[in-house]
C-alpha cells in the first residue's frame, strides 16, 4: 500500500511541475526556449494598467513579433497559440499589433497560478474599458507553443 502512495505522489508531482519551456515552430524549423532563458535573455519592458491584476504592473518579456522574427527568422502574421490547459488560438496580424510575450510581472517571473509561465498581452489598451474583462480576449495564458502558420 505504502509503495502505491508513494508512486501516486511521484506522479502527481510530475503531472503538477509547471511547462518549463517554450516550443516554436515555423514549417519545419521548431526552437526550444527553457524558461530559465526566457527569464534570462528578456529584453522589453512595459508598465501599463493590467486588466486582469486591476493595477498598475511592470511587465518583462519581448515584442511578440521581433521576438519570433529573432528566434525563427521569419515575419509572422498569424500565429496558433497552444496553451497548457489544452486552449488553442489564433492570432492574426501580430506583425501589426503592439503584442508582448510576458516571462515576468513586477520583477517576478510568472507561475501558472500567475497565467505563466508565459503570456501574450497587448501593450496598447486603445482606450478600452478595463472593468470589462471579455474585452480582452486576445491576451494568451500559460503559452507552451506558438507555431507561425502562412496565410
């Protein structure tokens, strides 16, 4: 019984342990970026009122778009966002879009219980109202893949 316990903890821990990577895709090209350099290699900062946090917040992480041009050399468009829970989205027109790719919030870097450990936010809230929530719909949680596709 005891070593049945144990292993249901074992996994449970496994299973519970946060992504600790990022996966890129372009066609053929995927890139693997851990966290940790994520956290490390971050190189755009944002202070802006968060929606979510109800705040003012100081974010950390990269321009969405110069971020993928870097990482896969291409310029993306349209994107499909996989999260960890399952979630999946496109996004389009990032090229255009002020978009981040959040890895820290106010010095620290994101949890999943922060919507992390990477996020999709916009930088610009053209003017909307930001105690309506539903408004927001574009800002991404707990991001593991990011895969540009080609119109």
């Amino acid at each position: 019984m005891n070593a049945v316990i144990t292993l249901l903890s074992i996994v449970l821990l496994a299973v519970s342990q946060p992504v600790l990577a990022l996966t890129l895709q372009y066609q053929n090209k995927e890139v693997f970026l851990s966290q940790q350099e994520l956290i490390e290699n971050r190189n755009f900062t944002h202070k802006m009122y968060g929606p979510f946090r109800r705040q003012e917040v100081v974010y950390e992480g990269y321009d969405l778009s110069l971020f993928l041009q870097q990482n896969l050399n291409v310029n993306a468009n349209t994107v499909v966002i996989d999260a960890i829970d399952g979630y999946k989205m496109t996004l389009k027109n990032i090229d255009s879009r002020p978009l981040m790719l959040v890895v820290k919030e106010d010095s620290r870097p994101l949890s999943i219980r922060e919507h992390g450990p990477s996020r999709i936010i916009e930088t610009d809230l053209g003017g909307r109202d930001v105690r309506n929530i539903s408004l927001f719909d574009d800002w991404v949680w707990m991001i593991k893949k990011i895969e540009v596709i080609d119109d």
